[in-house]
C-alpha cells in the first residue's frame, strides 16, 4: 500500500477527486459510507469523507485514531463547509503542540480568549 488515496461522499462531492484519480466510492447515507470504510480501511493510507458524512459518524471514526493507517480527513462537500474538517485539525496540533494553530498562543491563552 504505497500512497493509496480514496473518496467517500456523495456522488457530486466525490467526481473531482475522482478525476483527479482518486478511488471514489458513492454513499449516499451514513450507513453505506460505514460499510464502505470498513470495507476498504486496510486498503489504502488515506480516506477522504465529505463532512455530512463524517459528522454522524464520529464516534465509528474514532478507531482510526489508533493506528496510522487509514488517516480519515474529513472534507467539505460540493455543498460547502460545515467546519468539521477545521475544527479536527485544531484538536490533533492542539494535543499534539499544546497551541491552538488557528489563534496562536497556548491552550489556556486560547480558552481565556474566547470565552
């Protein structure tokens, strides 16, 4: 498994990635996109999932924490942004660097000023 990508999402959310050659799998609710990751996990190292997936899917995303393989990158769908992608970005350099990347500062800093 060198440097295998893939896509799950809706149909229109995942054509781009799938032009560019990107494996692209159609799911049109959570239950198929679970299926489809369980499915293809130990295929490839790294799994696009549009955002109004991942969302209700969080607590199932959470077992590929552990291992370094599959990272699952949520990513906005053709219907936009829901920040989910951001704010697990935030999270992992948070815990990682103690920072808060976005704001600057440290993690009690950043709690201080936005609350």
């Amino acid at each position: 498994m060198t440097g295998k990508m893939a896509i799950v999402g809706d149909g229109d959310s995942i054509m781009v990635f799938q032009a560019a050659g990107v494996t692209a799998f159609a799911a049109e609710n959570e239950k198929k996109a679970r299926d489809i990751l369980r499915k293809i996990a130990k295929d490839y190292e790294v799994i696009f999932l549009t955002e109004e997936l991942a969302r209700p899917l969080a607590d199932f995303l959470k077992r590929f924490d552990e291992a370094p393989y599959p990272v699952v990158l949520p990513i906005p769908s053709g219907k936009g942004s829901g920040g989910l992608g951001e704010e697990l970005v935030r999270g992992a350099a948070e815990r990682a660097l103690g920072i808060d990347i976005f704001f600057g500062g440290s993690r009690e800093t950043s709690e201080e000023t936005h609350q």
